[in-house]
C-alpha cells in the first residue's frame, strides 16, 4: 500500500510525483488536534520515511502541511482534553500522557530527514504552532493568526514553547507567553515565524516555488544537511570541524556527489530532479 492510500479519519492524502501534500481535515472543528490526527500525522511521517532509498518515483521527498476551510489548526481537541480528565481517577498522569503525545508528534516531524513544508492559514495554535516551528520552509497568506493564550487561561504552552523557543528566541518567546499574544501575518514574517506572507491567491504559487527549489536539490545531500544543522545548534562550530569534514568526504565520494559534479559539467539536470521541475543545474550557476 503506498502512502497517499494510508488509511485516515482525519487527514486527506495526495501524492504528486515526490511530494505528498497532507491536509488536516477537520474543517467543523478548525482542524482541532485529537489524538487520532497525531496518531495519523506520526503513521503517514512513518509511512512516508520508510519510502527512502526506494526508486525515484516512489521515494516521498517533500511533506506540505495545510489545513481544510481555511484554518490550519486551532488546537487540541478539547473531547480529547475532556476524556483526559475523566480518567484522572484511574491513571493520575492521563493528562500528561494526552500532553505529551503533542510533543512527541512535533519532535518526529522536527527530525525527519524529508524536507518538511507549511502552508499556513487562519489560526495556528497547539500542536499546530509547534508543526509551524519545525517546518523547514513556512508561508502563510494575510488570514494567519498565530495564538498563544494559555497563560490566559491558567494553562501554559507547555510542548509549543521549546520549539517556539529554537524558531524566534529566547526573548521574543517571552514576550509572547506572558502577554498571551496574537500574532498576525506581518509580524509573523518579522519574527521569522513564517518565511513568506502572500495573498490567499498566490499561497499554491509560492509553494510551487519553493517546491521546485527543494527538489533541485539531492535527497540524501537535503537529508545529510538537516542533521548536521540539528546537531550545530547545541555544538560548538570548533567540536564538528571534523564530523562536518567526513560527512562532506562521505557525500563528494558517493553516488549522489558523482552524479552532481556529472550533470553540472554535462550542464544538465541531475538524475532526482523531476524533468519539469528546475532548469539545468549548470544554467542555474551561471
């Protein structure tokens, strides 16, 4: 069973060519977070890293996330926070574990060595703020609402703040947590929340453009890069001179080193860029 055929309730599915494009679709509910969506959002991540190494058109490359009706997520569900709390009697850490499950699903999507890609609309809360801070590239249209009002309920951002933390910082992290704050798309792109703000009509435009640039690029190269800018965030640049050396070794002496210096002089595309997605390599460097 490929992926896109992965059974779901609360996902919609669609594969084109190495791109699979995952909509939350719980549209009545703002796309609300349940446990099923994150036990659906780990299956399909799961499903789709499994497809590495596999021929180039079977291999997922791309993951997009976006919302249904105009919202990407408002949320977790609060039948689920509920259902939580009714077992409270019976498993003391219920709660904790319902908490936790949120974090866990953003801490799989922040590792995945595919590139990860969010189209951002309407409001952007809980589980789907933290998916918003992991995500590679981000683009959002006018619509977009960041939200961060737990404090303002009692409650505290308790999975959405260390990434939140990593994307814009320590400080302006702060700021948005004791305030309980709203932040809407202009101030979002200064954060750095988002990459990109457009219009409603030109959001599919831009991640075209954005795709197309991803896939000019060497999937186990993307991968291999991903992994080491993970690791330099907590590790001093002296204490990976000579991690970075051999993982560079290791990439201009394998198959996908060959095959990119062959192309650049050959002034061609390489061998995983779809033909109708990026000019020559060579003609790109010019």
């Amino acid at each position: 069973m490929s992926v896109e055929q992965t059974p779901t309730s609360t996902l919609a599915l669609r594969r084109d060519g190495p791109v699979l494009h995952v909509t939350l679709n719980r549209p009545e509910v703002r796309n609300a977070m349940s446990l099923a969506m994150v036990r659906e959002l780990r299956a399909v991540l799961a499903q789709a890293e499994a497809t590495q190494g596999l021929g180039p058109s079977e291999a997922v490359r791309v993951l997009v996330l976006r919302g249904a009706g105009g919202h990407f997520c408002s949320g977790g569900d609060i039948k689920d926070m509920a259902a939580a709390r009714a077992r409270l009697a019976e498993d003391i850490d219920a709660i904790a574990h319902s908490n936790a499950a949120f974090g866990e699903l953003c801490v799989a999507y922040a590792s995945t060595p595919l590139a990860l890609v969010t189209v951002l609309q309407g409001t952007v809360m809980g589980g789907g703020f933290g998916l918003a801070c992991v995500s590679d590239v981000a683009i959002a249209d006018d619509s977009v609402v960041f939200r961060l009002p737990e404090t303002g309920l009692g409650l505290l951002p308790a999975q959405v703040g260390p990434f939140l933390v990593e994307r814009i910082g320590y400080a302006e992290t702060k700021r948005l947590a004791v305030t309980g704050a709203k932040v809407q798309s202009q101030e979002a792109l200064r954060l750095r929340l988002v990459h990109e703000v457009h219009d409603e009509d030109a959001l599919d435009w831009a991640l075209g453009r954005f795709l197309q640039q991803i896939l000019a690029c060497a999937p186990g190269a993307l991968a291999a890069t991903k992994a080491l800018l993970a690791k330099a965030r907590f590790t001093p640049a002296a204490a990976l001179v000579n991690e970075a050396a051999q993982m560079f070794s290791r990439a201009v002496t394998g198959p996908e080193g060959a095959e990119g210096t062959a192309a650049f002089l050959g002034r061609r595309n390489a061998s995983w860029v779809p033909a109708d997605e990026a000019p020559a390599a060579a003609d790109e460097a010019k």
